[in-house]
C-alpha cells in the first residue's frame, strides 16, 4: 500500500445517514504576491470497489502539479470509513456526492471548478453524480463500466441458468433501490452537460475497452476516449503516460486557469 504524503490532511465528512467518511486532502498552493490567497480548483477522487484512497495516490500526482486540491475519498465500507450495510454504486454516488458538498464549503476551493476523477465502480458514480449535478465541472473516468447489468449478467450466467439469472438481477435491484438503467454509465454519461475524459487500459480484462467505446459513442459530442496500451484494470500508476492528456483536458474544461500575475 502507497505512504500516505506527509502533506496529506485527515478530513471526516459526514454522510448523508450519519456515517463518517475519511479522506485526505492534499492542497495545492494557491498564495498570490503580497501572502493574499485565491481560491482554486480542486479534484475529488475516489477509488473503485475493493479498493482506498491510498490506491489512488498515483492520480493526485499529476493533479496537484497542475495546481488542484485534491481529495481523495474513502466510500462507506472501504479504507478507513465506517461501514456499509450494503454497497453498490449508487451508495458510491451517495458519499461522492457528501463529499462534494463539503468541498464546496471550503476557503480554498473555487466551487465551479471541481472535477470527479474515479476507478472503475467510482468511476461510473461519479458519472451518475455529474448526471444530475450541472455544477461539476467536469469528469476524469478511469477504466468504467458501461453497463453494470450487463456485467452482472455475464458473471452471473457462470453459475446460474438463464431464468435465475434475470430473477438475481431484479433482486439486486430491489435491495439497492435503483434499477440498473437509473445509474448505468452509457445512459448517465448522455445526461451530462460535463466533458468526460474517458480513459481505458488496452489490456483491461475485467473491464473490456469496448465499454469505453460504447461511452464514447453515447456521449460523442462532450467525450473524449484516450486508450493506455500497455494498462490493465488495475494500472493506477499508467496514468502518468497520458498525463499531458489530462492536462489539456482540464484547460479546455476551464478547470484549470493561468496563473495570476501581479
């Protein structure tokens, strides 16, 4: 597991039931002429299923040096927050969106330029979190699904027959309250009025890159898809081949800004 920087801030956040959510913040400089501060934009990212905010220490690299804070978030029932009774993607979406308004609250961060950065699962809720929240200003998405149905199915018919199948996935359904159409990825993406920077690994194989072209393709107009050749799923650190990618995606996005001059 990554050492957490020594400039990282252990932050609580309270979720919208109660629970507590960790995180760190890592700050960028954002001191002007004359020891006066300006606000700046800031990136939240959050991890994928399984995983912590440590895991994603690699992305908040390329991120602070393009002057952003950063925040990286534990969801309920991973790394150091409390937790979950149940977890799925839209209870990702629901800490996302707890954490989002907290970063709004702060001194240092500009309200209007905040992007969602996440990995897999957390990567497609901070797709369903942009869908309905026009303020985010734009989405970085990191190996997401496309169809979280589709994928469950696939699984699933690995060990159930095809009428217990679709029985198991009106189940899951139920129990996390949501259909899978309300939250799928390649119908939340279309919704978005945020440029999405789509990422995949060439060598995913939990999550194949047709997916990233079938998001690409439901969102041509305000998507733009960069393939990792040598990434698999897990490849946080590939980030850093695309890194001038990243950067030019956030100034056309007006996320990022010159610097200010005397």
């Amino acid at each position: 597991m990554p050492r957490v920087p020594v400039d990282a801030i252990d932050i609580a956040i309270v979720a919208a039931n109660g629970k507590t959510l960790r995180a760190w913040l890592r700050e960028a400089p954002t001191v002007l002429p004359g020891n006066a501060r300006q606000q700046g934009a800031a990136a939240l990212v959050v991890h994928g299923w399984g995983g912590n905010a440590t895991d994603m220490l690699p992305v908040s690299e390329p991120l602070l040096d393009a002057g952003l804070h950063v925040l990286l978030l534990d969801v309920r029932g991973h790394g150091r927050s409390d937790d979950a009774d149940l977890t799925s993607m839209p209870t990702f979406a629901e800490d996302i969106s707890a954490a989002l308004v907290w970063l709004r609250t702060q001194p240092q961060v500009d309200p209007a330029r905040i992007v969602l950065v996440g990995h897999s699962v957390g990567a497609g809720a901070c797709l369903f979190v942009a869908a309905g929240d026009p303020a985010v200003a734009a989405v970085i998405s990191l190996a997401s699904m496309a169809d979280p149905e589709a994928f469950m199915s696939r699984r699933l018919r690995r060990r159930l027959p095809g009428p217990l199948t679709a029985f198991a996935l009106r189940f899951v359904e139920h129990a996390i309250g949501h259909r899978f159409a309300e939250f799928a990825p390649v119908h939340t993406i279309g919704q978005l009025r945020a440029p999405v920077l789509l990422l995949h690994g060439q060598r995913d194989t939990t999550i194949p890159l047709s997916d990233a072209y079938r998001l690409h393709a439901a969102a041509p107009d305000h998507s733009f898809l960069v393939v990792m050749p040598n990434a698999d799923h897990n490849s946080i650190e590939a980030l850093d081949g695309v890194t001038p990618a990243v950067l030019s995606f956030l100034r056309e996005a007006n996320v990022t800004r010159p610097r200010s001059t005397p």
